[in-house]
C-alpha cells in the first residue's frame, strides 16, 4: 500500500486536478481509455462543497449534556474527528488533491479498494460534520414540508423516530444510521464503517453515529440508551428541513 500511495502521489503531483482524476482513475481500474474523463466533480449540487479544514463545532462541548457528556464530545471532537482530516492531510500533501473538496474526494474514490485510505477519511470527515449538524442543543421542530413528508411515510415523526433507533440499534460494528431522501421519498437506512448514502444517490437529511467512540465513555455497551436519548431529545430538524429544501 505504502508503494502505491507513493507513486500514486508522484503521479497526481505533477498535474492538475483534472489529470489528477485521470491518473487515479487508471490506476484505480488499471486500463482507462487515454479519453477517460476524470470523475472529480460529479458532486450532486445539493451537497455543496466541504474543505479539508476542522470545521468548529457547532455548539459547546457540553452543549448536549446529560445525554452526550462533554468528555465523549472532547474526545469525539478533538481527537477521532480531527485525525481524519489530519491523515488526509498527510495522504494528500503536496499534491493537487489537497485541494479537492471532501464531496469530490469520497466520488473520486468509492468502492475503489486500492484508494480505500482516502475514501475512509474524506467519509469519516464529511460524516462527522455533517453528525455535528444533525444535533442541536435546544429543540427544534420540522419544517412543513418535512413533517408532511414524514407523515406520508411513517405516519408520525415517534414512528420515523422509533425506526431510525432500531435501523442504526442494529448496525453491526462500526457505522451510521440516517434519514435521506430515496427517490423522492424519505427512507431509513445504515451504513458501515465510513460509507456515506450519497454514494448510492440518496440525499442525506440527518444522521447518528453508532462508532462505540460516540458513545462508549457515557453508555458503554448500551448502543440503545444512546440513541433513543440522542434521536428523542438532540435531533436538528431545522438542520434536516433545510437539507430537504435544498434537494
Ligand atoms: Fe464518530
């Protein structure tokens, strides 16, 4: 691995982003056409576009307590968050890719196992911010639009509430449970490890972390007790009413 990423970083340093893709491409599937066109770019418009920069958290670290203790968020935050933008920052210095968006790089570099380092951590790095985001201190409510949504769906916001706890409860291992929008429709689903919905084409509105760092040092192996306490009192659906606004 360390060879390939070596020579895949002499490669994509000596062009633009644009024959960046391109070499990543050939080596990524081996025998692209000279005529291949790159991939980066092929973002859907309503994720906009994410740096490779921290972003500050959207609250205090204790801003969630006593459901989310400000040791999980401190560690959480400050420790797993920001050591996936620091390895991305190491696996893509000095090329152009460094300046490639988050959006750009996990497009780029999906279901492509010879790039998975950088998948990992541009996902894990777009995954947690946007988890930041999907809770809020206070309570906040739907927006029309998502409520009816919602109704259409589950038939209530406890019934869309109670799913989106047993489909993320039962993950297994490390992964994320989330609220998208599938076709027009809203629909429940999880994933593993740092794989993000929008790779699949479903437009994420909400998510909750079920990594044991999120809830080990409160809940220990109790995964429900986090969830039902985070997804009943923490979270964001201003922050989910905009992103269905923007699809
Ligand atoms: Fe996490």
């Amino acid at each position: 691995m360390l060879n390939s990423l070596i020579s895949r970083r002499r490669l994509i340093a000596t062009g633009t982003l644009a024959s960046a893709g391109a070499a990543l491409s050939k080596l990524a599937f081996g025998a692209a056409p000279a005529d291949a066109k790159p991939t980066l770019g092929t973002v859907p418009a309503y994720l906009g576009s994410s740096p490779q920069t921290l972003p500050p958290l959207p609250y205090a670290e204790n801003a969630l307590e006593p459901v989310i203790s400000a040791r999980t968020i401190g560690f959480h935050y400050g420790k797993h968050h920001r050591a996936y933008f620091d390895n991305l920052h190491k696996l893509l210095a000095g090329t152009p890719l460094a300046q490639a968006s988050l959006e750009q790089l996990i497009m780029q570099t999906h279901d492509q196992p010879n790039l998975s380092d950088v998948f990992n951590n541009a996902a894990q790095a777009w995954n947690h911010n946007f988890y930041w985001n999907s809770l809020s201190p206070v309570a906040t409510q739907p927006s029309e639009k998502l409520q009816a949504a919602i109704v259409r769906k589950f038939g209530s916001v406890e019934a869309l509430t109670k799913a989106l706890v047993a489909t993320s409860a039962s993950q297994f291992g490390s992964g994320w449970g989330w609220l998208v929008v599938d076709q027009g429709e809203l629909a429940v689903v999880k994933t593993s490890n740092a794989e993000t919905p929008f790779t699949r084409g479903l437009a994420p509105l909400l998510t909750v972390d079920v990594w044991e760092h999120a809830y080990y040092l409160d809940y220990q192996n109790r995964r429900p007790d986090y969830l039902v306490a985070t997804v009943s009192q923490h979270l964001n659906w201003a922050f989910a009413s905009a992103n269905l606004d923007r699809i």
